[in-house]
C-alpha cells in the first residue's frame, strides 16, 4: 500500500501536498472548495490586521511557462479567518488547519499573534516573510538582521507551532547567514519558497508589460521556479537543524515535481500556480502521479526517499 502521508510540526496529514498561501484561500467559498479537495489541508490567505483591497488590476497573468503577479496582499482580515477555521475545526475534528499571518512591521506581528492566541484556533501558524509584492515595503526574508528581531520577539510570547514563509535565495553563503539565525529559534518549519521577486514578462503584441502595479514587475511562478525552489529546499535541509521541518514550494506541475521537492529534503509540498490555473482537481492528479513515482521506484512511504538526494562525488 502505497501511503503519500507525512507528518509536519506534531501532527499527521493523509497527504503531503496542499495549497500555497494566496492561492485558492481568499474567500470562504475558495477554502470550502479546499475542504472537498484531495489536498492534506489548506492554508489562509496571508492575513493582515485589518482587510486589504491588494494592488490595482491586473495584477495577475499566466505566461507560458508559469505566472507573474503583483497581488499586495488582498485578504480579509486574520478575523475572517479565524472565524473560518474555527468552524472548520467543529466541523472537521481531526483536520489541522494553516493560517498564515503578515504584519508590516514586529508589532504588527506580535498582534497577530496574540489575536491567534486568544482564538481557539489550534493548528499551525505560517508567518509570512517574504511577499515581494507591496509598493514600498522590502522582502523582509533579505533583512537578515530584521528576521532575527522578529523571532526573537515572536518566540519571546508565542510558543504554538510557528513555521516562516522564506523568499528564494541565490547565494550559498546567504543559506549559511539566514539558517545560522534561524537555527536559533524553535521554528516548525521553513516553507521555501516564496515567487521569485520583480520579474518582468512582456506581450509581443502589445509591446507591454503584462500587470499593471510596479509598472509591470512581479513575483515569478511556475516552471520558471522549479530549480530555484529545489536549490533553496536542498540548501535549507543541508543547513537546519533536523528539528525544523521544510515546506517545498515552486514550480509543482506533476507528481514528479512533488517527488522532487519530497527527495531534496522537503516534508510536505504546496502547490500555487498549478492551482490558480486549473482548480483544486490538481490534487488527486498529483496524488495519483506521486504515487505513480513511487510505485516506479519501490517505495511504499515518502520517508523511503525524503531528502536523500544524491550528489556526485
């Protein structure tokens, strides 16, 4: 029998593959979809702490080997979300739920989390470091001394599983910067990683650039991510301590791209662009192509193979 279940932060998931944060999980109608999906579990919308509209239209296209967007965060404020799960929690006992949280600066954090902690809520939370898409704000993921304030007074009150949301990284000497710090905190997990930051895709027809915020720069998603995404889950798992579990995040088309992402040292693998473009169908595909891999190569479990890549001596 073969099983894809995995387990992240102390709990169990049927599945390994789920939603990434912004995709199929603004609306309620969008996470009852989720619910009825063969997705282990879903995360929110990236929640701020009052609603926000996000940036002007259109902020999002898909291109021929992915996609590009430059949404600004629209959600509906962390009470929404809540509210939602807190009721999926009655509904569904058992099932554990993500709720991911972005604040503009370390108070903003810190009353997210304490608006998290006096809910009822009792899954995982994803703290969100790297959304590239808000005029005038940095990615905070590249603010090495900055991601270590944040922890350091996140962890100073909140003691619930708490995983980070990273941005892509392009230089082994930053993977050795960032997990020295991050290897500091009792973190779940690290989910890498996040689109690839002001990307530019342009119409041939039109001579013009394809969304309209940032005059047409975007996070880059899809295929073009893939070894970028692999590159950053191989770095982490080489580099954090073996108690921080790895979210696998980008380029996931097939079953193989799980298998991938599972292989290079990932624990459970999201699913973004893929999702956008075809609907939360996707998870049984890949589900059954994951399987298929696995079938293929002997394995009846991903702990058979999760982060045993090989490199060549």
């Amino acid at each position: 029998m073969i099983s894809t279940a995995t387990t992240l932060a102390g709990f169990r998931f049927d599945n390994c593959i789920m939603n990434a944060a912004g995709v199929y999980d603004m609306s309620a109608e969008d996470l009852d979809a989720m619910q009825q999906s063969a997705a282990a579990s879903f995360v929110t919308k990236s929640a701020t702490v009052v609603p926000r509209a996000g940036n002007p239209e259109p902020r999002y296209r898909d291109t021929e080997l992915g996609s590009i967007n430059s949404m600004g965060l629209p959600n509906h404020g962390l009470t929404y979300y809540l509210d939602y799960v807190s009721q999926a929690q009655k509904d569904f006992p058992g099932k554990t739920y993500f709720v991911s949280l972005t604040g503009f600066n370390v108070d903003e954090d810190l009353q997210l989390l304490k608006e998290v902690q006096q809910s009822d809520f009792k899954g995982i939370v994803e703290l969100n470091l790297s959304c590239p898409n808000v005029p005038g704000k940095p990615q905070t993921g590249y603010d090495f001394e900055t991601v270590d304030k944040i922890l350091d007074a996140v962890f100073a009150h909140y003691t619930a599983p708490l995983g980070i949301k990273m941005p892509p990284y392009f230089d082994l000497i930053h993977f050795d910067q960032i997990a020295a710090i991050l290897n500091k905190y009792p973190l779940a997990y690290v989910n890498s990683v996040n689109s690839i930051g002001n990307g530019l895709c342009v119409d041939i027809d039109s001579e013009s650039v394809l969304i309209k915020p940032k005059n047409g720069f975007g996070g880059i998603g899809g295929a073009y991510l893939k070894p970028t995404a692999l590159a950053n889950v191989f770095a982490f798992r080489q580099r954090l301590n073996p108690e921080i579990q790895i979210i696998g995040t980008g380029g996931v088309l097939t079953g193989q791209d799980v298998f991938e992402h599972i292989l290079c040292g990932a624990d459970m693998v999201q699913v973004g662009t893929l999702l956008h473009q075809q609907g939360t169908g996707v998870f049984a595909k890949l589900t059954e192509e994951l399987k298929a891999v696995m079938q293929a190569k002997g394995y009846n479990s991903i702990d058979e193979f999760k982060g045993k890549l090989k490199t060549l001596d």
